[in-house]
C-alpha cells in the first residue's frame, strides 16, 4: 500500500491530499465551516442576548460621554457633531463587540496545549478553516448588533447625518469584523514562540481600542500620532466604519480595508505555518 | 473560630499558588499596568480637547479612576471567585465547599486569587498617590472609599452570579460584572435623568467610584454616611441570594 502523501507542515497540504478519499475543494471546506459555526451562533440565544445587551451598555455609555463632550464645546468636537460622534461610536462598537472577546486567549490556549496539532490532519489550511470557523461564528452576532445599532444610534443621537454613508457602512462593517479576526489569528500566532497569548492580547485590545479609534476618532489624538494610527490596520477595523457611519462620503474606506485584509492574511498565514513548523520541530 | 482560621488559610494558599510562578507574576501585573496606563491615556486625549464634562475634570476623573481600578483589583484578583459564582453552581464545583465549617459564601470568595487584576490593584494606588493630590486626609477617604466600593461590587457580583441558582444561566451574572463596571468607569454626572437613578439605585455604579472620588475632593458626612448604608445593604442583599439559592442547590452533577 502507498503512502498517502502527507499535508505539508502549516496543514497547507493541496486538497485531495488525504487518505485515498479526495477532499473537498477549499472554498467548500471553509463555506461548510463558516456556515456550520453560524448556524451554532444563531442557535445560542442567550450569548447573543448577553453581547446584545453588552453592546446597548457600552454604546449608550460612550454616546452619553461624546454628547457631553461636545456639548461643552458648543455642539461639536474636532469637527464631529454630537449626532455624528453617536453614529460614529455605534459603528466602532459594532465592528468590535461583535467579535469574542477571549478570541486570542482562546487561539493562544489552543497552541500551548497543543490541541491545534489534530487539525494538521485536515488536508486543508488551519489557519484558513479556523478563520472560516470563527467569521461564521461572528457573522449573526455582527448581524444582531447591526439591527439593533441603527435604531440604537437614532435614538440616542437622532437621524444619521448622511443616511447615504449607511449603504457604505454595511460592507465596511463585514470587512472590519473579517479583518479584525485575522487580526486577531495574527497576535495569537505569537503564541506558538512566546508560549502565551495573554499579553498579546491586552497589546491588540489597546491599539484596536485607541489607535483604531474604537472609543474616540482618530483627530482626537495628537496630530502626528493620528496621521500614524491612520495607516495602521487597526484603524481599517474600528475607525473606517466609524467615519463612514458618522457622515463621511469616503468609500476609500472600503478599499483600505480590503487591502489590509490581504496583507494581514499573507502575513497571519506565514505566522501559522512557521509557527506549526516550529512546534512540530519541538516534538511531543 | 475553626471557620476563620479555615477561611485564613484558604486566602493564604490562594495568594501562594497565586505567587508560585514569580516571573509570571510579576509580568502579568506589569501587563495590567500598561492595560490602565492606556485608560488614563484615552482621558488625558479626552480631556485634551475639552477642560470639562458636566463638572468633571482631568483631576477628578484621574481620582475616580483610581478608585475604580484599587477596589476592581481587589475584587478580581484578591477575591476572585466573586465573579466566579454562576459557574461554581453550574459546573457543580461548588459541593467542594459544602463540607468545610462556616457558612459556604467566604470559603469560596477566599478561593483564588487571579494575579493578573492584583496589577489593578497596584496601579490604582500608585496613580493615587502620584497623580491624586495625596495628603493624610485626603489618603484616608481615599481607603474609605475603596473599602465600600469592595464591599458593593462583591455584593452585587453575588447577587448576580447567584441569580444561576435560580435560572440556572450563567449570562446574568456575566452582564453583572460588565455593567457595575462599565458605568462605574466614568463620572456618574455624564448620564442623565433615569440613568442616573438607575446607576445609584439599581446598579449601585455611582457609589463605587464617582461618589468616593467627590468625597476626597469633598468631604460631606451625609455622602458618606449614604455609601456606608448602600455598601451595607448590598452585601446583605447578595449575602441572601446566595443563601436563598444555596437551599436550592441540588450540585451541577446532573444525571439527566
């Protein structure tokens, strides 16, 4: 009997590697696990209530604080309005809060203990199933925060300054969530040569937090800080649908966006398979 | 007697395992650190742009904060289980306890202790004392005040993990911790109306920081005496739930 081939380190093995059966193309591999860990998510009503209700706390928290901000300065800051800043800070928390909190942590944990070694089984890419998985496991949270920001942010700060801005915000919003997670696989990929992801992960919250403009805009920090944060992907994951969403005709977003999204995917793709290479190397 | 000494030796192996791995200690209390530096970064960029919020200013909000981040690190990490309560019900950790002398509630708030919130902790005091304005007065309400904001957020974190006795979720006691320390982040006067009755009555946030940073500014014995009363009331109010809840308990080993 012949050896199959086996799937080269990084499970980056070409489909149909496996064991005499073929396998599925990739693209159906990852629609089957998107779709499977979606339909999970939707199931579970009471976590989407809870990150329901997390993000109605936190939105109204942060709308209440940027409406009396600017109301001390007559009605607006660094060229936000009140309104503007609520549909801004509805738009970052959506993109952010939809995602699991713990996600590095939970990736990280995977790692040192060694249990991402039995997906190297698949003929298929790890990386890309996991971030399949976890997309579909973030879509109808995404989708959940998005029906209840809109009328949230109406209520709280009155019609969007630009409803047109809001047929922009929705793609942004899908590719802001997408590459958040990839992201977020990039920082718990340190984790295969540092051995923990915990700092990793307080480092990403923070600069996805300010730098990305999750809870303020970008033009509230220093001038030369802010022209930095601005071509930073952090900023493609919180502060592009935040601008979109408070008003700003600038579909550019949109590009930035999915150019980060290729960038950071080459590059988290790169981290996991060195970094299985390197836990292989390690041994048992 | 047997039932404190029980209790003080639990606490004590808490901080020991807690300890064990110094490096690791000290590198998660540096992390934390560096977590709060970041806060107190997004005020000051807050407050680069505006001198006040509805009476509030840089000083004020550098004090709520450090109120804030002492008595949450206190809570998390030196009384960890706090938060942990849902899951000891649910997951059936709990019979552990059942046995020990004394009422159940202090063994399993003594438990563990979670290092990486002692950084709070630590960070709270530090910026208090650097930033705060500290004098012997000041310092002392500033004690105070971190005291009864423990007292509250343990209480309340009680009530609400022990709301898993009843409906058996763990989600209740989750959005407790969120919400007490969410709108206990920022000064209570930035909401208005009913939210703000709603944050010093139903989730007791305005008495856990914004209330003991106004009494180190300034001192108002009704203020204090109101903080005592709802630090009081809470910690009987979770005290009860848990003990409500405990005459239901039928352990989480559930054969069905």
């Amino acid at each position: 009997m012949t050896a199959a081939p086996r799937p080269a380190l990084g499970g980056t093995g070409s489909p149909g590697a496996g064991d005499g059966a073929p396998a599925a193309p990739l693209p159906r591999v990852l629609w089957r696990a998107l779709t499977l860990s979606a339909r999970r998510t939707a199931g579970d009503a009471g976590q989407l209530a809870l990150n329901a209700a997390f993000y109605v706390l936190v939105t109204t928290v942060l709308a209440q604080l940027w409406k009396a901000a600017a109301a001390s300065l007559g009605g607006e800051i660094v060229g936000y309005t009140a309104v503007a800043l609520v549909w801004y800070i509805a738009a970052t928390e959506m993109a952010v809060n939809s995602i699991p909190i713990h996600l590095i942590p939970e990736i990280g944990d995977d790692i040192t203990t060694r249990r991402i070694e039995v997906e190297l089984l698949r003929p298929t890419s790890v990386m890309a199933v996991r971030v399949a998985h976890t997309v579909g496991r973030v879509l109808p949270r995404l989708a959940l925060l998005t029906v209840i920001g809109v009328p949230l942010a109406w209520a709280l700060g009155g019609a969007p300054p630009r409803p047109i801005t809001l047929l922009l915000l929705l793609p942004s919003l899908v590719l802001a969530m997408t590459l958040n997670v990839v992201l977020q696989h990039a920082f718990a990929a340190l984790s295969f040569w540092f051995g923990e992801a915990k700092s990793g992960w307080f480092l990403f919250q923070k600069l996805v937090f300010v730098g990305g403009g999750m809870l303020l805009p970008l033009e509230v920090l220093p001038q030369g800080v802010a022209g930095v944060a601005r071509y930073l992907p952090f900023a493609a994951v919180a502060y592009a649908p935040g601008r979109l969403s408070s008003g700003h005709v600038e579909p550019w977003w949109l590009a930035v966006q999915a150019g980060w999204l290729v960038v950071v995917g080459g590059l988290t793709a790169a981290l996991f398979t060195g970094g299985l290479a390197h836990m292989q190397r390690q041994g048992a | 007697m047997a039932a404190l000494q029980v209790w003080w030796m639990t606490w004590r192996t808490a901080w020991l395992a807690a300890v064990a791995n110094r490096r690791g200690f000290v590198t998660q209390i540096t992390i934390m650190i560096v977590n709060d530096v970041v806060w107190v970064l997004f005020w000051v960029l807050v407050f680069s742009r505006v001198d006040e919020i509805r009476g509030w200013r840089l000083g004020d909000v550098i004090v709520l904060f450090a109120v804030l981040t002492t008595s949450a690190g206190v809570v998390l990490g030196a009384l960890h289980n706090s938060r942990q309560i849902a899951d000891y019900v649910l997951s059936g950790k709990l019979d552990a306890l059942l046995n020990l002398p004394g009422p159940t509630l202090p063994h399993l708030l003594l438990r563990r202790v979670e290092t990486l919130f002692i950084g709070d902790a630590i960070f709270g005091v530090l910026l208090f004392v650097l930033l705060g304005d500290p004098s012997p007065g000041r310092f002392a309400v500033f004690a105070f005040g971190v005291v009864c904001a423990v007292v509250i957020q343990v209480g309340f974190l009680v009530a609400a993990g022990s709301s898993a006795f009843f409906i058996r979720q763990q989600e209740p006691g989750e959005m407790g911790l969120h919400s007490i320390l969410l709108f206990s982040s920022y000064p209570v006067d930035v909401f208005g109306g009913a939210t703000k009755f709603l944050l010093y009555v139903v989730v007791p946030a305005g008495f856990v920081s914004s209330v003991p940073a106004r009494l180190i500014d300034d001192f108002d014995l009704r203020w204090a005496a109101a903080t005592v009363a709802v630090a009081a009331t809470v910690a009987l109010v979770g005290r009860q739930v848990f003990q409500l809840g405990l005459r239901r308990y039928t352990s989480g080993s559930s054969w069905v």
